[in-house]
C-alpha cells in the first residue's frame, strides 16, 4: 500500500511537471506568424496598404514607425505601451525623454488599426500591428523581408520611467550601449545590426550638436556640413533635422556602416561603434558585405519582437490604439 501511495505521488509531481512545460512551450508558441491566418485572412494586406500610402507620402515616416516598434520593445516588452497617450489620470511613454518631440507615426498606426477593426473587429492587437508596420516600413524603404511573429496582446499600463532609463540615449558609450542591449537579451552583434536602422530617417540637431562642435572622431567635412543646420547655442535650431545617413537617408542599406568607418556617423552613440572598440570588426565586416547586414538585421529584428511579449489572457485587445479598452 505504501508503495502504492509512493508511487502515485511521484506519478502525480512528473504529470505536474509536464503540464508546466507544456503550458511553457503554449507560452512561447503562441506568437507565431499564421496566428491571424484564420480570424483576419487580410490584414497583411490591410497594414502594408497603409504603411505604403504613408511611406508614399513621407519617406521619413518608415524610419518614424521602425523607431516606435524599437522604443516599445524597450519599455517592459512589444506590448503597444508607446502608443498609449497622456491623460490627466494617466501617464505614458510619449513624453519620456528619448520620445518627447521625436516619437512620431503614431497617426499610421491609428489609421491601419481603423482598418484593421472595420475587417476584423476586436482580434488584432496595436502591438502586433505596430510589429507588422515595422517590417513594412523596411521593406518599402528597400530593406530586407522577414516573416513577422504576431500573437501579442496589448499593455494596459505604460512606464515613462522605464522609458526614461531603458532606451539607450544618443550620448551613450559603447559599453552602455552593450549593457542596454543585453538587458533585453539582445547580443553585441544584435545591438550593432539593429543599430543599422539608422540608415534611414533624421535626428534633430539637440542630438548631434556637442558631436559636430565637440568631437575630434569626426570627418572634418561632415562635422562642417552639420554645422551649417545646427548652431552651436543650445536652444537655437534644436529642431532643426538631419540625415542619419548622409548617404542615402530614404533608402535601408549597409551605407550607416561605411559613414562609420569614414568618421560620419551622426550621433555620439553612432561613432562609437566604429571607435578602436570591440564591434569594429562588425562594423567593417556590413560595410563590406550588405547580405551579411540583412541578414543579421532581420533576424535581430525578429529577436526583439520576442521580448516579453503579452500573449493569452494577459492584457487586452484595445479597440483604439492610444487608450485601453
């Protein structure tokens, strides 16, 4: 009898275990890229259609749309917090400081969930729509494809402080920019790909003014270009834009990586990784090689959209982006 009891106990703890993996492995499985396949057959179509309207129309706001999905996944996970707006009992992300005056697209992502819900109401979540924008925004910029994992659902809570503390700063070293990455689970070589986004879209001049007056790692032309739409006084022209990439800032390709290793990154935090460091080696090896850069990016890409996402019965499906149900 005791032998009996013995046996059904030990029975019990492996069924126990088991069951724990498999909800485990549901966990992680329940992003894949056919989630909506049956309950919203087009809305691929439905988001490209407007990310390209968009893009169309401002090529800057591809760059704007691959930065929001960036900041999002920074802040506690791809949960559609950024999208979320200020009220006076609430308090988002949109006015931290790396998103206050900069964040920008949020009007597309409004305008492909409208669509989205005359299709297919209440299904699709702001996080996996702002994930499919992303991947729409590069590849209509001229960048690598990649099949988007979906499945998320969407924060009903938003975290300025973590805004504030998590998303890597344009003055930042190579070292906390390393630190950053690798909070979220993202590699050295993860950060210096994704990095490479910013061979499209514009910085304003408060980011890169103390790099062009300043810094001595800088091609001195470029430095001088810069200066000519960036005054040297705090507070006058802090607005004013600039290319990220001087070469080809509408377009997605490996030229970011060939201005580093010519000294003409934008950004402090640009430069340093093309700087007598440790990713140099990366650096030169995409300026040589764009497959390699496509390569990496995408897939780099897909590992920040698995970054803590909301799946199941966590948080909700909003039926308006910027507020929770």
């Amino acid at each position: 009898m005791a032998s009996n009891n013995l046996f059904i106990a030990i029975l019990a703890i492996v069924v126990t275990l088991s069951l724990q993996g498999d909800n485990n492995n549901v966990v992680q499985a329940q992003l894949t890229t056919n989630f909506y396949s049956t309950s919203c057959p087009n809305l691929l179509s439905t988001v490209r259609s407007t990310v390209k309207s968009a893009v169309d129309s401002q090529p800057r706001t591809g760059a704007s749309i691959l930065r929001l999905f960036f900041h999002d996944c920074f802040v506690n996970g791809c949960d559609g917090s950024i999208l979320l707006d200020d009220t006076s009992s609430f308090t988002g992300e949109q006015n931290a400081n790396p998103n206050r005056n900069s964040a920008r697209g949020f009007n597309v992502i409004d305008n492909i969930k409208t669509a989205v819900e005359a299709a297919c109401p209440g299904v699709v979540s702001c996080a996996d729509i702002l994930a499919i924008a992303a991947r729409d925004s590069v590849v209509l910029l001229g960048g690598p494809n990649w099949n988007v994992k979906v499945g998320r659902r969407d924060a009903r809570t938003a975290s300025q402080a973590a805004a504030n503390s998590n998303i890597p700063a344009p003055t930042s070293s190579l070292s906390q920019l390393i630190s950053s990455f690798s909070a979220v689970g993202l590699s050295t070589r993860d950060m210096v790909a994704l990095s490479g986004a910013h061979t499209i879209g514009q910085s304003r001049c408060t980011n890169f003014r103390t790099r062009v007056y300043n810094e001595t790692n800088i091609n001195a032309a470029f430095a001088t270009l810069r200066q000519r739409s960036c005054p040297r006084a705090a507070g006058s022209g802090d607005g004013n834009l600039a290319p990220l990439d001087v070469n080809s800032a509408n377009f997605f390709d490996n030229s970011y990586f060939k201005n580093l290793v010519a000294q003409r990154g934008l950004l402090h935090s640009d430069q340093e990784l093309f700087n007598g460091g440790s990713t140099d080696s990366i650096v030169t090896g995409y300026s040589n090689n764009p497959a390699s850069f496509s390569s990496d990016f995408t897939a780099a890409m897909i590992k920040m959209g698995d970054i803590s996402p909301l799946t199941g019965s966590s948080g909700e499906i909003r039926k308006v982006c910027g507020r929770t149900n």
